[in-house]
C-alpha cells in the first residue's frame, strides 16, 4: 500500500510538470574559486528562466540592493547578459542585449552548442540531473581565430522543453546547472504554476549574429 502511494504521488508530480503552461526556474549565479575548487554563490545575481513545452525566456533580475549593485560586473560571466528567447515551434532563437548604449536583437538561431551526452547523474534540487558536455565554434575577429567554448550542464529529462539558463539549451530535459569557466549558473528554486508570461523581446535593431560581430567589432576598432 505504502510503495501504491509513492508511485501515485510521483505520477501525479511528473504530470503535473509536462502539462503546466508556464514553469519559472530561478538561477543563481556562482564562481569557483581555482585556488580551493569551491562553488560559492554570488550574492544577489539572479536569473529568471520561463517556460512552456515550445519556447522559453531568459533574463537577469533587476535588483536594488547594495550586494547587487557591487555584483554587477558578474552578470555576464559565464553567460547571461540580456535577455535569451527560444521558440523550438517556429525555430527561433534571439538575444536582446545593450552594446554601447544601442539594442540590439541578434538572430542566433545558426548558433548553438553541440551536446556529447553522459550516463553521469546527480541530484538538484531534488531532480535527478545527467550530464552533457557541449561546444561551438566561434570567430573572433579582433584576433581573427576560430575559439572553441566549452560548457558543463547538468539537465533533468523529467521537465517539458528542451530549455536552460541563457544560451545553454537543446538537451533533452531542463538545464538545471550550467558551468563555463569558472562560473555557473545554479538553479535555486523551480516555480511549477507561474503566471508570467513569455514574451519574445521585440526594441532593438533586428540582425543576424555575424552582422552584430562586425558592428561590434567595428565599434570596439573607432573606439581604440
């Protein structure tokens, strides 16, 4: 009878998940120290990820505090400068972010990690998570090579959608944890009934992403 219970409630707990509309993940943003290898939480750096089964939004969450505002410079490392939106239905993945002073909204559909998948599993929040290895190549022309990043998740198949905190999605499951470098994005808190809606950033100059890297490139050269 005891066991008969167990296995309702986790029943009722993985249909609750594939079938709500929207679900909110709350990150928060973390640095390992290379000298100890010790994962600490940077204080008051926090994202907001939306999702449903086709599309997802991914932003900083403005705060007044004094840890926040003496946090800032952390906000991009690692990922996570202004805001991701995917549509996996329509195939669209866009990036809204002020360069300069200038919106811009970057098509980037073309850009996106390739995952090498693993059997190794941990525990977030309660979820168990598996781990992938993900690349992508990209141009730099300041230095005019071809750089190759690299990013550790860590993603639970038991959610809807195949999202994750800024660019790191794709898997199939939801990205619970996500390392490049020496910071991380770490999920803090899952909301499985939010009533936020996902909206796709419109303000900006609409280009695509090797258009944006010859602006910026252009405008980091009339700056030197």
């Amino acid at each position: 009878m005891k066991n008969l219970i167990i296995l309702t409630t986790i029943f009722l707990i993985i249909t609750h998940v594939s079938t709500k509309s929207t679900i909110e993940v709350i990150y928060s943003k973390a640095y390992k120290n290379p000298k100890d290898e010790v994962v600490k939480i940077i204080s008051d750096i926090e994202y907001s990820l939306l999702f449903d089964k086709s599309k997802s939004r991914f932003e900083y969450i403005e705060k007044m505090t004094n840890e926040a505002n003496r946090n800032k410079q952390f906000i991009g490392k690692g990922g996570g400068m202004g805001v991701f939106f995917v549509d996996n239905q329509k195939n669209i993945s866009l990036h809204q972010v002020d360069i300069f002073g200038q919106l811009f909204v970057i098509d980037k559909d073309s850009f996106r990690y390739e995952w090498n998948l693993s059997k190794e599993k941990k525990k977030i929040l309660g979820y168990t998570c598996l781990k992938a290895i993900g690349t992508i190549k990209e141009y730099n022309p300041m230095t005019k090579q071809t750089l190759t990043h690299t990013v550790t998740a860590w993603y639970s198949p038991k959610f809807p959608g195949l999202f994750g905190p800024a660019e790191y999605f794709g898997l199939p499951g939801l990205v619970l944890e996500a390392s490049k470098g020496s910071y991380y994005f770490v999920a803090k808190s899952i909301n499985l009934e939010s009533d936020k809606t996902i909206l796709s950033p419109t303000k900006g100059k609409k280009v695509s992403k090797k258009e944006f890297d010859d602006i910026l490139y252009q405008t980091l050269i009339n700056k030197n």
